[in-house]
C-alpha cells in the first residue's frame, strides 16, 4: 500500500472475493437503505439463499430494534472468519474506478483509504475531511460493536470532492480501457450495474493524486469560495456513511488511547477508511431530499397544533387535494415561509411555517420534531429516501409523514465552510435503489 500524506490518501490493498463467486449475490446494498420495510431485506436473503454474500457480513439497520442484536453482530462476526478462513478473498493492491449504471445514468467514483486523522465529524471543525450533517452521536456505540475486532471492512461511505472541471474522476473514464477490469455484473433487485476497474496505471494514479492536490492548494481553494486566505482547506466532504466513518474514527482514536507501543499505531490499518470518492458535479449524482415520518403520534397529541405554539402562532396548515400538489408546492419554494407537506389517512396537505429556525426547511422541522418526541409526543421518527415511503407509511394510523424540498448540491461545500455541519439527514444522494452497493473490502486485522 502507498501512502499520500498531502492530501491524506491511502492506496489501498483491496479483497473481493474470488473467481466464480455469484457477484450478483455477493454485492447487496447500504444497511442504511430500507430501514422501514423489512420486505426489502426479505427479498434480499431470498435471492442469496446459501451463497456467499455480504449480506452475511453486515448489519441491516431495519433490523437494530431486534430483542438479541448481539447474536446478530455474532454471526457476521462468524462469517468474516469464515470467508477468510475459505480463502473466499482475493487481494489485489490498488485503487478501484468504479461505474454504477441505474437507468440512462453512469455514476463514477473512486475507492480509496482517507486517513481518520484528518477527520472531524464535530460541528465548526476545521479539518481536511468533514461531516456534512450532525452526526448523532447515539448511532455511534451500535455500529463501534459491529467494527470493533472486525477482520474486515466494507464499506458504504461516499466521500464527495468539490471538483468542476473533473479533473481526478474524468481522465480515469478516458483511460478505463488501459485498466484491468475487475468485475461487470447487473445488482440485484433491479438495482442496476455496477463495473470495477483497478487503477494499475502509475501514471492513472499519479494524475489522480495531482489533480487532488491542486483541489487541496490553499491559494486556489480560497480563491474558489471567495474565502480569506487561511482558512482551512475541506477536500472531501461526507456523502453518504458519515455515521460509519465516525465509527471508524471512534475505534481509531480508542486505538491510539490504548495502544501498549504507540510508536506502531501509526502504521495500524485502522487508521484508516475505505470510501468510494464522487464528484459533487456528476451529471448521475441528483441531491434529493430525506424525509420524515412519525410514529406512533401519541393520542390527544397534535403536531400541527403544538407546531403553532412551538414556532409562536407564526404556522398554518392547508389540505392539499392531492400528493401530486402537496409535493409540487414543496418542490418550488424559495425562502420563507418554509413550506413542509404532510401526509396522514386522512390525506396530504402543507404546513407552512414563518419563523423558521434553521436556514434551511429541514432544520425547521427537525428542531421542532426533537422537542416533540422529547416530550413523548410520538414514538419514533425514521429518516426516508423518495416520496412513495412518506406517503404508505405516513398514512398508517397513528403515523405523520413529512415532506421536504431537496437542497441545491452547489452549495453545499461552502455552506459547511461557512456555516459547519447542517442538520442531520439533510439530503440524499439518489433514491434508495442507486445507493452504494458493498463490493470491495480491506483487512483491518
């Protein structure tokens, strides 16, 4: 593995699994997708059945509210041993392109180690990789059970660059016929393709870590922002995975707390991460909202009304004939009021709200939501790609589904610059079905 310390990138030693395995079966989709509809992970384990799978070696967050969550992280523990043991892994040195084809649009990434030195997921900081949303810090503790004494990983982090010109990503499109190609298959569950290619080219991958650096120089990034000079230069901002990545950089900085020799910390493997890099400026990455949906609304209990005392009387609700209108209202907005649909068995509607808290819709709503389920006003609140889950879901007795507008993606790095981490489950990077799928993996121990 070769180590570029200026902008913090590890060369990774990659595993995949080996010849002939089923890679249909093998490459399943974020843990952090479906989380309400276990139907979804049914369908999954169906079509895997007994082959080898990285459904085996991950912990489906639909499934994080089950009584024995540590017979769970017990077997894939297992398996990891298991597939190691069986050879199943095949080790190839080198970073990997990756094109993930859904519908008429190719999605291109690179997989690479970030250095978790160089992270901070804490608001207002100031590091070379940072948070783009709150991390909650309760879904920490869960996944450091899962990570802790794991031999491997894999991941499902999507590391976003801000790079307009597709300097680091394009030349590598260009010259993917020079590349050994690793795999080409269909996902499953209609999911698309997805195709890997092992950046073996020196010259691939010296280009890859110029085009970085020239990213990273000081004088060009504040230039780009319109920024004072000095101010601390952010090369990657988090995508998708800032939960896992913050796992990562827990166990990490234990690791260092703990270590017998600290002189050999360094050079641990958990120092570092293995993410997928996207150009914020790919035609295939589209930001989409993430909505909410509320539980289990507790009886005599009203949102909307104590949304009125909550934001002082400045709100107003308005039954929309339809979703399609709801959704369309949402969609156009600009500035104040903050308009946010809503969805119950009685229908859809808009509530508007004039004092909002937050800049952003988003904030608006989840600072209100957080005081009312503190208060015991519902019973949860799940976190949703698309408009079909608020809708089903948020008709369900009991239920309250909320609809939000998505935010402009070209504003995202200099408004963390400026502004530090939004609030959490801000945007989405695609529908659930394009997510990251898990392919490749590292060895931790």
């Amino acid at each position: 593995m070769r180590i570029h310390d200026s902008i913090r990138l590890q060369v990774p030693d990659i595993l995949l699994p080996k010849t002939g395995t089923d890679l249909a079966k093998w490459a399943v989709i974020a843990c952090d997708q479906y989380t309400s509809e276990p139907q979804y992970w049914d369908k999954a384990a169906a079509f895997v059945g007994g082959a080898p799978s990285t459904l085996n070696l991950i912990y489906p967050e639909v499934y994080l509210h089950e009584s024995h969550p540590e017979d769970r992280i017990a077997r894939i523990r297992e398996a990891m041993n298991r597939y190691m043991a069986q050879g199943l892994f095949e080790s190839r040195e080198g970073c990997v392109y990756v094109e993930r084809t859904t519908g008429d649009k190719t999605r291109k990434g690179l997989i690479a180690a970030l250095d978790l030195e160089a992270y901070d997921y804490r608001k207002g900081s100031s590091t070379l990789i940072r948070a783009t949303e709150g991390t909650i810090l309760d879904r920490i503790p869960p996944r450091v059970k899962i990570r802790e004494g794991a031999p491997i990983e894999l991941p499902h982090i999507m590391v976003l660059i801000d790079d307009p010109g597709n300097t680091v990503l394009g030349p590598l499109t260009r010259a993917k016929s020079r590349l050994s190609k690793l795999y080409d298959f269909e996902l499953m569950l209609g999911s698309g393709r997805l195709s890997g290619y092992r950046v073996d080219d020196p010259a691939a991958e010296a280009g890859v870590v110029a085009a970085l650096r020239a990213l990273a120089d000081p004088a060009a990034f504040t230039g780009r922002y319109g920024l004072p000079a000095g101010t601390p230069v952010l090369l990657y901002a988090m995508g998708d995975g800032n939960h896992s990545l913050a796992t990562a950089k827990t166990i990490w900085e234990k690791t260092k707390e703990t270590a017998a020799d600290p002189r050999a910390v360094p050079a641990s493997s958990l120092r570092y991460a293995l993410v997928e890099l996207v150009n914020l400026h790919d035609e295939a990455l589209v930001f989409g909202a993430i909505h909410r949906v509320a539980f289990e609304v507790t009886p005599g209990r009203s949102l909307v009304e104590e949304a009125k005392i909550f934001f002082g009387g400045r709100v107003r609700w308005e039954k929309a004939c339809c979703a399609h209108v709801m959704q369309e209202t949402v969609d156009e907005q600009r500035g104040l009021p903050h308009k946010i649909g809503t969805v119950t068995r009685d229908g859809a509607g808009v509530l508007e709200i004039d004092a909002a808290g937050s800049n952003l819709p988003v904030g608006t709503l989840q600072n209100f939501l957080d005081e009312f389920k503190k208060s015991g006003g519902l019973k949860d609140i799940d976190y949703v790609h698309g408009a079909e889950p608020v809708s089903t879901l948020g008709a369900k007795p009991g239920n309250m589904g909320f609809y939000l507008p998505a935010m402009r993606k070209d504003h995202l790095f200099k408004t963390v610059i400026l502004d530090g981490a939004l609030p959490r489950k801000t945007f989405s990077m695609g529908e659930a079905w394009e997510k990251r799928f898990y392919m490749e993996a590292r060895r931790l121990i």
